[in-house]
C-alpha cells in the first residue's frame, strides 16, 4: 500500500513489480518495484506490504524530500526611471528585487556593488514562492549592480546582465564675471562653468536688449578653453557703434548630464556714446522757423541714456555771453523710465528770453529779450561718458527778435517833381537780418496798391539795405509805401498813415493841382482880384447915379 504526497499534486510513476526467482517459494524472495518522482514537488513517501498470507510490513519511516529542477526567476525594477541622458540620473533610486522561487534562502543571494559609497539592501521579504528586496541608491556616485543566485538544489538564476549608472544630484557651477554694471569700454563677459558630470551641449547662453532681440552671442573662442569638467567661455567684444547701446540681460543656463540646471543672470549697460536728446513741439517749431519775435511757450529737452545720470547742467548764451541756468528757478527737471532708458525732461522757463523794460510813463513791462541764443545741455552718466546736445549734433541755436527794421527814404520830401521818372533812395536797417523790402504805389483815390519794385534777403545783404527804386511820372497823385520785413516777421511801413504822398509829371496843370498850397492861393489871389474888381464897379455905378441926380 503506496502512501505518496506531494504538495503540488502530481504523483510519481509506479512501475510495475518483479520478483525473484524464489517468489512463492521461500519468504527470501525480493519483490522490486520502480517509482519515479519526475515532478517538482515537496513529497512524503511511506509504504506498508501485505503478504499472500495475510501478513503485513511496515517501511517503518516517511521519507521526505523536494524535486526541483526549476530555474530561479529574478526581476530588478526602479522606482526612478527619469534620466535626462541615457544611465544619468538626478535622484535616487531604489531596486526593488524580486526572486520567484520555492525554495529559497535568502543568504544564498550574492549582490556586487562598485561605487563611490555601498547602497543600502534591506531583508527578503517573502509571500510564497516570491521573495523581495529593495537596493536604495541615494549618494550621488557612479554605481555598477550585479546579482547571482542558487536555490537549494542548485539552479542558478540566468546571468545577470550587470546595470550602470550614475547618481547626481548635484547642480552645475556657473559664474559670470568681467562685466557689471555700466560700461563704456570693452565689454566681454567671462563665463566659468563646472560639473561632476559637465557636457558642453548643455551650455544655453543668450543677451537681450531692452532694443535689441533675445539671441545667441558670438564667442571669442580664441579666450575661451575647456576645463577640467567644465569650461571658460569669453564672449566676443559688443561693436563699437551706437546702436548697441542698451541695457542688456546675460543669462546662462547650465545643465549637466543628469539633467540638474542652474541659471545666472546679470543686467549690464553697454553706453560708449552717452546721452540722445529730443525736443518737445515747441521748441522744435522754433529751431525750424529759427527766428521769432518771441518765446511763447516754456521749451522742454528731453535726454535718454541707458545709464543713471549723476550730473546735469544746463547753460544758455546769449550774443556770446553764456549763463548757467539754475534748476527750480530757470527750469526744472523730471526723471522717468522710457523703454527700460533713463528719461530725463528737462522744463525751460520762458521767461529766461525776457527782459524788463521802462516804459514812456515808468512803468515797468516784460518784454522778448532780443538776441542770438544757443542752448548747451551738459551731463555725466554713471558708466563715465560726459554728454552734451552740441556733441551729438543736436544743436540748439535760435533768435529772439520783437524789434521792427528801421527805414529811412531820401528823394521824397518835396514835389511836385517836373520829372518823367523820380529816383527814391531807401535805407533799411534790422538789428537781425531783414527778409524783404518792397515799395508800393497807390494811385490817385484807387483802394489798392500795386508792387513797383521788391528786394529779397540776399539783395539787401549785398547792397548793406541800401537800394533806390524809380518811379514814372504820372497824372495821378502817387502814395509810396516802402514796406520792409525782418525774418521773424517783423514789419514796417505796411499802414496807411506811413505812406508818402507825391506827384511825378511833366504836365504843368497836373503839377500846378498838385501843389495845393500854390493851387489854392492862386484860387484865392484871383477872387479876391475878382471881388476887388467888382466893388469897383459897383462903386463907379454909385457915384455916376449921383452926379445924375444933381
């Protein structure tokens, strides 16, 4: 009687029996039967016999054993999969080993670390036939793992393929250096990187402007070298040319293998040529007319730099004297941001190009201050450069005039002129520069004028404004204005009460009509010879009439 168990289930392979050639015969007989235990398996084997007679045997034991000839299965996953390049990686890690087999013993697994430190292995846990380990890698290092294994009848897990990879946690160094602040020289930052792990094509570097795109600057790669585990990148200098001048943001952002980042940045000015200047309307409609009669309304400068400005002066000179203004009284000044650029509006008062004048009665009155001006806005900015509107070309030059041209006419203070043509001689004088002078003729009782002769600016400076015009007979009586203008728009001569009145002719009567005084004295000299005359005869009458009577 077979008594067999296996905790699998399956059962071995009875054959059948054999005897020996005394079966039956003799209680010598050997009775032989063969079972084959080919399954895996925990077995309990026991067996008792009973004999043709009746008599019974006991095998007296239970034989215990286990059958395995399955290979062990092992398994290695992580919980940290995130490399940023291949085997590269910026935490730790843990393994967790997983051992599938029945017949374990958690001694015989043989772990083989290399590194910079030994990671921690934690105690088998089993449930059933699988067994689990973790491995915890959390020093930065570079790690290679294997692992081999034999249950206890011998199998060997398959060859393990041997893992590497590298632990960092570590950021990048980076260091930006040879440039801060202001500059008005070269400008060529040092940028010093360094990693455990380093890889030039982690290197971003880019510079912005506030006027100037986000991009990638040139390298002086004749500066620049590679270090041990990292490098020395020298930028190539910015060009010498104004447009260039901003406020610039370097930024360098450095990432290692393992995917640790760090970013710098630093603000800088590149300012070699200064201050710009512009002009507020009013100002700039008097620098295009460039003369006027006055300054109506305050005149406003405005100054951009891409730098602090840590001096200012204003001056203006008038006729070659030269006068600092004082801010607060003379003008005042407010700083602003435009564009990321300092922006400094600079206020003139008006009444800087006034003067105080007396007046007939004493009183005293406010007028325009006549002259040749020029403005000069003078600064120094934080990165050394010393500005000024007259360097940049932006030059401020006006002229004040509220004075009229003198005129003066010679050849018409007398008349009537026995002439067929009458030359009149003109003398016009301005404190400035005179625009024009044009003599005009009104004829007789007409209401307009008529042009006889107009001098422009450039005949007046080569005469020095002095010029003759002649003018034809003519039976009318002629009114003459000489009209003269200055280039601010200065005017005299233009109203009726300045015309002069003559008579130009060859006819006798027309001159004789003309001259009211000789005219009307005539009338008069010969009514009174008319009235003489009568009273005469009036008188002769009477005393005939008398002589008549007596």
């Amino acid at each position: 009687s077979w008594d067999i168990r296996n905790t699998e289930g399956d059962q071995p392979v009875i054959g059948a029996w054999s005897h020996s050639a005394a079966n039956g015969i003799s209680d010598a007989t050997v009775h032989t039967c063969e079972v084959v235990f080919a399954a895996d398996g925990d077995y309990e084997f026991g067996l008792s016999v009973t004999d043709a007679a009746g008599n019974t045997g006991e095998y007296g034991r239970t034989d215990a054993f286990t059958i395995d000839q399955t290979l062990p299965e092992a398994e290695v996953a992580y919980d940290n999969m995130d490399s940023h390049e291949d085997g590269y990686y910026n935490a730790s890690r843990t393994a967790t080993v997983t051992i599938t087999e029945h017949n374990f013993r958690a001694e015989d697994v043989e772990f083989t670390f290399t590194g910079e430190s030994t990671p921690q292995v934690s105690e088998f846990e089993s449930i059933g036939d699988v067994h689990t380990a973790t491995i915890r890698f959390a020093e930065d290092g570079n790690y290679t793992f294997t692992m081999d294994y034999r249950d206890l009848a011998g199998n060997r897990i398959e060859e393990f393929e041997e893992e590497s990879f590298v632990i960092d946690t570590e950021a990048p160094k980076v260091e930006i250096r040879d440039v801060e602040g202001a500059n008005s020289g070269d400008v060529q930052p040092r940028i010093l990187t360094s990693d455990t792990n380093y890889t030039a094509a982690g290197v971003e570097i880019t510079l912005e402007g506030l006027n100037h795109e986000a991009e990638e600057p040139q390298r002086d790669t004749a500066a620049s070298e590679a270090t041990g585990g990292g490098e020395t990148i020298v930028l190539a200098n910015m060009p010498v040319e104004r447009e260039y001048d901003d406020l610039y943001t370097l930024t360098v952002t450095v990432t290692d293998r393992a995917g640790n980042e760090t970013t710098e940045e630093i603000q800088y000015s590149v300012n070699r040529y200064g201050s710009v200047y512009d002009f507020g309307e009013a100002l700039d409609a008097l620098l295009e007319s460039y003369y006027a009669q006055a300054v109506e309304e305050d005149l406003v400068i405005h100054e951009y730099n891409v730098d602090t400005i840590n001096f200012s002066e204003l001056t203006v000179t008038k006729d070659g004297t030269a006068r600092d203004l004082a801010e607060g009284t003379d003008f005042t000044v407010e700083e602003e941001e435009a564009d990321g650029r300092k922006h400094y509006v600079y206020t003139l008062n008006r009444e800087i190009f006034t003067e105080e004048r007396q007046t007939e009665d004493g009183q005293t009155e406010t007028v325009p201050s006549d002259g040749h001006y020029t403005i000069t806005v003078y600064s120094e900015d934080e990165a050394g450069n010393r500005s000024s509107n007259q360097r940049t070309g932006d030059t401020i030059q006006f002229i004040i005039d509220s004075t009229a041209p003198m005129v003066v006419v010679t050849g018409l203070d007398g008349g009537p002129y026995n002439e067929t043509s009458h030359t009149v001689s003109i003398s016009a004088q301005d404190n400035m520069y005179l625009a024009s002078l044009r003599v005009e003729v009104r004829y007789g009782r007409d209401t307009e004028s008529q042009v006889i002769r107009e001098f422009t600016a450039e005949e007046l400076e080569e005469s020095f404004g002095t010029v003759s015009v002649d003018l034809p007979e003519d039976s009318r009586e002629q009114h003459v204005k000489v009209i003269a203008t200055d280039l601010a728009g200065n005017t005299v001569g233009a109203s009726e009460e300045e015309e002069i009145s003559v008579t130009i002719s060859t006819n006798f009567l027309v001159r004789f009509v003309s001259n009211r005084p000789l005219f009307y004295g005539t009338i008069a000299a010969a009514a009174v010879i008319l009235l003489g005359i009568i009273l005469l005869i009036v008188k002769k009458k009477k005393q005939k009439q008398t002589e008549q009577t007596k």
